[in-house]
C-alpha cells in the first residue's frame, strides 16, 4: 500500500503527481536485516532535489522515519520508491507549489546480483540531469525501443558523442588498471557512483580528441565489472555494514545502433 506522509493515499493526492509530473525522488533497496546502502546519501538527494524542484527543505529525520514505518511488517528484501511532490501543484500556476509531501510506495527486490544487461547506445540528454526528478517520459520512451529492438535497456549518448549514463542507472567503466573510468558528460550523481568513488581508484573520462565523434567514442563491447565496494557506515531503516556485497551489476554495450536519433539528441 502506498502511503502520503504516513497515511494511506487516496486518488485525489495522487491526481496533481499524475498530471503535472512536479517532483523528485529516490529508490533505496532495504535488504532482509533492515539496512539500506546508502541511506544517508539518499536522503542528501532528497534534501538537496527538494531545494531545486521545490524551492523548500526537507527534514531527512522525517523521511526516515516514515521510510521505517514503511517497511513495518513488509516480507524483506523489498525496494521502497521516495517521491517528494506538493499535491497543490497546478499547472497553471507552479509558483504556487512548494510545500513538500512524502510519497512512499513499495515493491518486491529483484534477486542478486543482477544478471549482465546488454544496452543499445541512444541519443538522448535528460533534463536538468543532476535532479532525480519523476520526468521519466524521454528515459522510459529510450528504454521501450531498445527492449523493442531485442536490448536489456538504453544507454545515453549526448549531442556531443559522449557516453552519459542509462535509463535509470549510471555506467563507469574499468580500465586495464582496474580504475574505474566516469563520464565527463552530465549525469545524475547517483548513489553508487558515491559510493564506487569512495572504495575505488576513479577518474573522469579525458577528452576526445579533435573529429572523434561517436564511433571514436564508443567502440566495441564494454563490461562494466563489479569492483571491490562497500557502503556508508549505518544507522531499522538504518545503514548498510561496508564490504556487504557489491550495488554494481555488469553492462554488455552494443554501439552499433542509435535508437532515438531524429537529427540530434532531445533538447539540441
């Protein structure tokens, strides 16, 4: 049952969400002892997010106990979507909305680790990249047509050639001296990006040289490996022991097709 500030949400609540699409949000996976990687780091996304969407702060001591309250009596492991959005939102008036509400829904876990995803490339910027905002049409619509065309998901390529990150997940590769190698183009700040960044050798990719377009950029078949990661240190919801299992999971990427490429990326 979802859930809006701790009560059961009706249809109404749920109406201005729907049809203005005004907010943000985070994922967290709560493992079957009650902890959650990252949850510090999640709630600084939805305190920070809230601040660009809604113009308002947010107390993460809220959200986390109403994350607990949600999981009360839930089979575990479980995945609990955060969602953060004003019911006052009008779209004829945005100004109006910014009184933040809490959204908690839940589903079950998928296993892991996750089976190897093979992505398809496509031309596609998200808008305002470094929120986790619920505007998924552009990343849903990318990932439809690369499950059409026989892939596990899209991966993102920006107007310049370079690699981005995927539908809802970010992507780094490893190179051969086993250092994790980040995009240089605009992506959301996730997660297990931090938390990578923390455990392992990083770096951000260099700039191509002068006329290497895509091709030049992304070629052959790339497997993202699961370096060695842990989380933060933790708080029933509370934080995840480090060295507990890697957040990562393998990517096969097949460069050869764009999916969405209409003359230029959305947004150019």
């Amino acid at each position: 049952m979802a859930t809006l500030d701790g009560e059961p949400v009706s249809a109404d609540d749920l109406l201005p969400l729907a049809l203005t699409n005004l907010g943000h949000f985070t994922t967290v996976r709560v493992e079957a002892d009650g902890t959650v990687r990252g949850l510090s780091r999640h709630l600084d996304r939805l305190v920070r997010d809230c601040g660009a969407v809604l113009g308002a702060g947010l107390d993460p001591g809220r959200v986390r106990d109403l994350l607990r309250q949600q999981v009360h009596g839930q089979a575990l492991p479980c995945v609990v979507r955060v969602t953060v959005y004003d019911p006052r939102a009008d779209l004829g008036n945005l100004a109006r909305a910014g009184e933040p509400h809490v959204l908690l829904s839940v589903r079950a876990a998928a296993p892991v680790p996750p089976r190897p995803l093979r992505a398809m490339t496509v031309a596609y910027e998200r808008d305002v990249p470094q929120v986790k905002h619920v505007g998924l049409f552009g990343a849903l619509h990318a990932r439809r047509i690369a499950q059409l065309a026989g892939y596990g998901d899209a991966l993102f390529v920006d107007r310049d050639g370079r690699v981005s990150e995927g539908s809802t997940w970010n992507v780094g590769f490893v190179d051969r001296d086993g250092t994790v190698v980040w995009p240089r183009a605009e992506v959301l700040p996730g997660v297990t990006m931090a938390l990578l960044k923390q455990h392992t050798g990083h770096r951000v990719a260099p700039h191509p040289g002068p006329g290497q377009g895509h091709a030049g950029r992304v070629r052959h078949q790339h497997r993202l490996r699961r370096p060695p990661v842990g989380g933060d240190r933790r708080d029933r919801v509370r934080e995840r022991p480090p060295g507990t299992g890697p957040p990562a999971r393998d990517v096969r990427l097949d460069p050869r097709r764009d999916a969405v490429d209409d003359g230029g990326p959305a947004g150019s």
